[in-house]
C-alpha cells in the first residue's frame, strides 16, 4: 500500500534553493551598496555634530584654546590625541574635542570635552588647498582660526566593503559649515 507523504523532494528542494541563490545573487550588491551609503551618512553626521559642539563650546566657554583633531585609540582602547599637530590627515577613528589648557596643540589628558570613534572602517580626511590638516583650533566665536579666512577645507570620507568603494565629499568653512560636493560617488 502506498503512503500519501506530503514531504517535498530532494529536486523541489534544489530546485528552490537554485532559485533563491540566483535572486540573491542579483539583490546582494546593491544591500551592500545601500549599507555602505548609510555608513558613510552616519559618518558625516558624526563629523557634523563633533563640529558644532566644538563651535557652541568655544562661544560658551569665550575661548580660543577649543581644538579638534583626529582620534587615536591605543590597542587596549584608551583614547588619545596623538595625530593632532601631524600632517597624514588620519581622521578615520574618531574625532576629539578639547580645551587646549596649556597651549601644546596636542591632547592631555584632562582636557578632553568630546570624543567620537566612528564605527564603520570608513577612511575620513581633511585637507587644505590638497595639504592634510591633522588640527582644526576654534576662536572664541566658533571659527576655525589655524586656516586663511577664505579657506574652503575639502572632507573626504571613503569606505571599500564587500568589493565595493564609495566616497562622499564636503567642503567646509571657516564658519564650520558643511556643504556637499559629491555623495556617494564609486571610487573608480
């Protein structure tokens, strides 16, 4: 006597699975797009919003000592200032805010006001007629006073995942003002 099994077959099964891998094959690059868009925004709000809590500090506290610079973290996760003041424009882990109490232009500890580690291995550069700037110093009314008046800083923020390579880019002035020249452009 024959069974009635409602099981499916081992050729239905391969069959499905067949179809489900050609219809991810398809979808897979632009989710990994799309992630790297969003990677790239956050970013670039983070950045946005390390400057203008810098700009509302410096009016606050009425002082020409507020400094921004790439953020260093050591292996066993302590932060640090060590890139400000150099010239690779490494500013991809993080940005920190603080008093520069005893005008070193570089980090103490003790100083610090802010600091944000950005999360998502994005490259992040700043620069000044193509110079990497490592150090931003804000004057007591939030302007960024270490670069010429009419200066237009050019920030770049790239990330390469999952075989794809994005970019977006701002310019920023001296009022600490973002404004977008190209998002989320291929690299090539």
């Amino acid at each position: 006597m024959k069974t009635n099994n409602p099981g499916y077959s081992l050729y239905e099964f391969i069959i499905v699975i067949s179809i489900i891998s050609v219809i991810m094959s398809f979808t897979m690059p632009g989710i990994y797009s799309q992630l790297i868009s969003h990677n790239l925004n956050s970013t670039f709000v983070q950045l946005d919003s390390a400057f203008r809590y810098a700009r509302e500090e410096a009016v606050r506290r009425n002082s020409s000592n507020i400094l921004i610079c790439p953020l260093s973290v050591n292996v066993n996760g302590i932060i640090s200032g060590d890139n400000c003041g150099g010239n690779d424009g490494a500013w991809s882990s993080g940005v920190i805010t603080f008093i520069d109490a005893d005008n070193s232009g570089t980090y103490v500890s003790g100083e610090r006001i802010q600091a944000l580690i950005f999360e998502n291995d994005v490259v992040v550069t700043i620069t000044n007629s193509g110079a990497n700037l490592n150090l931003l110093r804000l004057n007591s009314s939030g302007q960024i006073s270490n670069v010429s008046a009419n200066s237009l800083l050019t920030v770049n923020i790239q990330q390469s995942r999952y075989g794809i390579c994005r970019y977006s880019q701002y310019s920023l002035n001296i009022y600490g003002s973002f404004t977008q020249i190209a998002q989320n452009q291929s690299c090539n």
